[in-house]
C-alpha cells in the first residue's frame, strides 16, 4: 500500500473539498452518489508530483451542542491508524473551537507526523484563525482554501519530506524546516514561464548543456511543462518549462488551454517564478498578467529579459529596464531584472545568481526585535490617520511567517486603515529589512495578541 495520508478534523471545516481536489472530481463524484454513506472515502491523492492514498473522515454530524458522537470519534481513530501521516484541518474563518482541540488531542496522540492545516484561508481572514492554530502546538500552520486551489504549493512544501520519495535526496529535511542550512541547500523549485517564444526551452537546453528539450521557431512548441533538475555552480535547482502562457481567445483549442492551466500549476508549485520576456517586445499585457499572478500565488519573481543578442547595445539600457519594471509592477518593487541571452549563453551565471538571492528573500524571516525598532520608526514618521475624529492605533507586529515573508499588524480598527497606509507600510519594511521584488503581505487584526493567554499562565 503507498503511503496513506488521513483527513481529520470537526465537521465543515472543508475536509471533503481537500480531498476532492486532491483526488480530482471523478471518483468523489461516484462516491457522493445519493444513498452512499460511508464513514470513510478512499481515494489515490496527487499533488504535483507526490502521489498518496488518501483517506477522508467527512461526512458526519457534529453531536448536540457541538459535541462529538462516538461514530466520528471512532471513525476517526480508525483513519488514523491506518495512516502514515495527518493532515489535521482547521477552519481559518470560524478559529479554533473546543472541537478542533478535540481533534488536536487525538492528533498529538496518534505519534505521527501532523501537517496542520488552516482551510478557508483566501482573501484576509484567513490570518486569524492561522494565527490561534499557533495554540495548538502543531507547527506552523499551511494556509490553504481548498475550494479556491490557493496554498497548494505550501501544501507540497509540507508534505514533500514526509513521503517516501526515492529518486530524491534531499528528503530528509523536516517539514518547515526554515534554519539556514535547510534553506542553503535544498533544490529550488523554480518556473519558467512567459509568452509563446520568449526562449524558455532554449534557456533551459542552455542550462542542461545539451538538446533535451523541443525547441523551435514556431511559437507553442512546448506542450508540457517538464522538470529538469540541474546543477548549477553546485547549487540544485529543479526547474520547470512550461508551455507559453498565451493570450486566452475564443476560438482557443482545449489543448491549449491544458496548457495554460500547467503553467499556472507551475507557478503554483514553483518557489522562485523566472518570468522571461522577449527583449523586443517586453512588459506587454501578458507579461503583467502572469507578474501579477505570481505576485497574488506569493511566490518569488525575477524577470529575464531575453534575447538581448537582438538589442542594439546602447548606454543606459539596463538603468531604462530597471525604471520600465519598476513603473510596470509597482506592486513588487524592485524585482530583479536580468538581460539574457538563452542562445548565446550570456547572463546565464547572473539569472541564476539572481533565483538563489530571490529565494533567500522569499525565505527571510526578520530578528523580532529588529521588526519592533522598524515599526516603531515607521509609524512615528509617518503616524497612522485619524478616521471619524479618532487616531489609529497600530499595537505591534509579528511575523506570521516567511515564503513569501508575511507579517501581522495589530490594531484598533482594522477596517478603518486604508489601503495606502498598509502600501506605505509595505514599502518600509521592504526598504528597510531588504525585501525587493518578493511579495510582502501585512494583515492588519483587532484581536489582543493570541500568545497573551499563555504568556499570562507561564507567569
Ligand atoms: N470559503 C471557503 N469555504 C470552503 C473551503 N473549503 C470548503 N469550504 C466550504 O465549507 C463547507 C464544508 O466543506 P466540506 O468539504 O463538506 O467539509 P467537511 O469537513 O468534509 O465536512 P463534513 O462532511 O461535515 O465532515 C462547504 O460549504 C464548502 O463549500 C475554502 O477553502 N474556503
Ligand atoms: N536571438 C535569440 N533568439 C532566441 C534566444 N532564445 C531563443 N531564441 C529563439 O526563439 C525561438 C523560440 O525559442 P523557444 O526556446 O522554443 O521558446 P519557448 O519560450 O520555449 O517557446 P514555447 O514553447 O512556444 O513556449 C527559437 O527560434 C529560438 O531559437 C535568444 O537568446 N536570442
């Protein structure tokens, strides 16, 4: 049998979605058919490139009063000891309830690796709920929504270490593991993508020494995304090309669309995303779009403008691509840029310098106490506006996590600071810790600080 992974947690927390979409549609569709009650669905789960079996314990009642009925216990303690690993899931919207303690306890129980994880988490109020998950001494939660597909790559990041896995190395590095070390030699996961023709596949032949992959004047060649693992300078990368990203239009082929739909997964399991344009036709709309879109999947960017044997060199040229990326993406300021030639082999060195440094930004956490001396500084400069007459009161700020480095504001009235007071905070902190061109996310909350209670016992 493979490696069997269980779903637990307190009804309506999304388990049944996560299974579905790890499962894929089909068989729970069979499964859901009216008259099949079942305690407990079986399915072969896949993640990118991880495959599973997967056990689902939804599908039962909460007793009276939220209580647990002996069915769910038990069906629950059964899935469990059929598994190898757990996936304990939360509501990140609903926060924790006694319910899910309950869960947490026959988790910890069980003696076997937990991923935790905090379902319901787009849009912003996910942060809540991840952040009381803290309380229940799982790790670090992984923010996912399953119904939206978000925090799937999060999700294979945590799962990776845990699964038998035999044509790779690296697997014995612990979930989450985010010291140094981890992050020093663990391959990176990095994209390319961009536009029909921008020369991925010719970069990547570059980067292999040899001709592996299709590559062709007509634009589409590449059908699928496929993963190389190379080694570079003696670092390991693991890389994926995908199919250009293209212009979506009526008459499109499904085919194509496949395609679209691999790059996007790329993106999805990429750590670092290289998008590469095409030096003579750079920053077009397409380019944008799919920037944007690794920016909102929080993954790191860095742009390759390639084919830059085309360009005739003048002064000033790289300092012009460096003001055009700034105006084009002012959401992911200074993101690094590098001139390239795949066919030539020039900048090669230079991009892939430039997919470790991302990669360590990404991974950044800041010291806590430097954090605290930034923030200070930051809002007495520039103090929060008054709304209706009264001043906000911006309290402190964690880090809630890294990849990409995410932080939480704490505050009186978080619905009454605007937009461009969190840009500003953004910017800031991007300044001041040396964050460029990584997606930065601040999430401003009401609620006292959710490590207070137990600071409060220890005392
Ligand atoms: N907003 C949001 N809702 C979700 C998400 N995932 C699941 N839901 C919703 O949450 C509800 C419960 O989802 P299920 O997957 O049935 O939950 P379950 O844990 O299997 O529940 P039981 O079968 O009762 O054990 C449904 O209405 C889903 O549509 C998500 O990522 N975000
Ligand atoms: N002058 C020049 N041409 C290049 C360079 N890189 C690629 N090309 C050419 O551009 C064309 C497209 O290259 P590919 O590597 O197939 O592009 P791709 O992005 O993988 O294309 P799709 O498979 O359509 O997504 C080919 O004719 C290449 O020879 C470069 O650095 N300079």
């Amino acid at each position: 049998m493979s490696f069997t992974l269980a779903i637990i947690g307190r009804p309506n927390v999304g388990k049944s979605t996560l299974f579905n979409r790890l499962v894929g549609q089909k068989l729970a569709l069979v499964d859901d058919a009216p008259g099949v009650t079942r305690d407990r669905r079986e399915g072969e789960g896949r993640l990118g490139d991880l495959s599973f079996t997967l056990i689902d314990t939804a599908g039962l009642d909460e007793g009276p009063k939220g209580s647990l009925t002996a069915r769910m216990q038990e069906q629950t303690e059964t899935a469990i000891e059929l598994a190898d690993a757990l996936l304990f899931v939360i509501d990140a919207r609903a926060g924790l309830t006694p319910n899910d303690r309950a869960f947490a306890d026959f988790a910890r129980r069980a003696n076997k690796p937990v991923v935790l994880v905090a379902n319901k988490s787009e849009g912003k109020h996910g942060e809540i709920g991840a952040m009381e998950s803290y309380a229940l001494g799982l790790g670090d939660p992984v923010q996912i929504s399953a119904e939206h597909g978000e925090g799937m790559g999060e999700l294979y990041d945590a799962l990776r270490p845990l699964l038998p896995e035999p044509v790779e190395e690296e697997d014995d590095d612990q979930p989450f593991d985010d010291s140094d070390e981890a992050i020093a030699t663990r391959p990176i996961r990095v994209a390319i993508v961009g536009r029909p023709n921008a020369g991925k596949s010719t970069f990547i032949n570059r980067l292999l020494g040899e001709e592996r992959l299709l590559t062709s004047p007509e634009a589409g060649t590449t059908r699928d995304s496929i993963a190389v693992e190379v080694e570079w300078k003696g670092r390991d990368f693991r890389v994926f090309d995908t199919a250009g990203l293209r212009r979506r239009s009526r008459i499109e082929e499904k085919l194509e669309k496949l395609s679209v739909a691999d790059a996007l997964r790329a993106v999805r399991f990429a750590e670092v995303v290289v998008l590469m344009m095409d030096a003579q036709h750079r920053f077009e709309e397409q380019d944008l779009r799919i920037a944007d879109l690794v920016e909102r999947e929080g993954r790191a960017l860095v742009i390759a403008v390639n084919k830059w044997d085309l360009i005739e060199r003048q002064g000033g040229q790289i300092a012009q691509l460096r003001a055009d990326a700034d105006h084009w993406l002012p959401q992911i300021k200074g993101v690094p840029i590098v001139a390239t030639s795949g066919m030539l082999g020039e900048g090669v060195d230079r991009l892939m310098q430039a997919i470790q440094d991302a990669y360590k930004v990404w991974n950044r956490r800041v010291p806590t106490a430097a954090l605290n001396r930034w923030f200070e500084q930051a809002i007495s400069q520039n103090p929060p506006p008054a709304v209706s007459g009264r001043r906000l009161k911006l309290n402190y700020v964690t880090q809630a996590k890294a990849r990409p480095p995410s932080f939480v504001v704490f505050c009186s009235r978080a619905d009454a600071v605007p937009e461009s007071y969190l840009r500003y905070l953004v910017n800031s902190l991007r300044g001041a810790f040396e964050l460029p061109g990584t997606p930065v996310r601040i999430t401003l909350r009401e609620k006292a600080n959710p490590f207070a209670h137990k600071r409060k016992r220890k005392s």
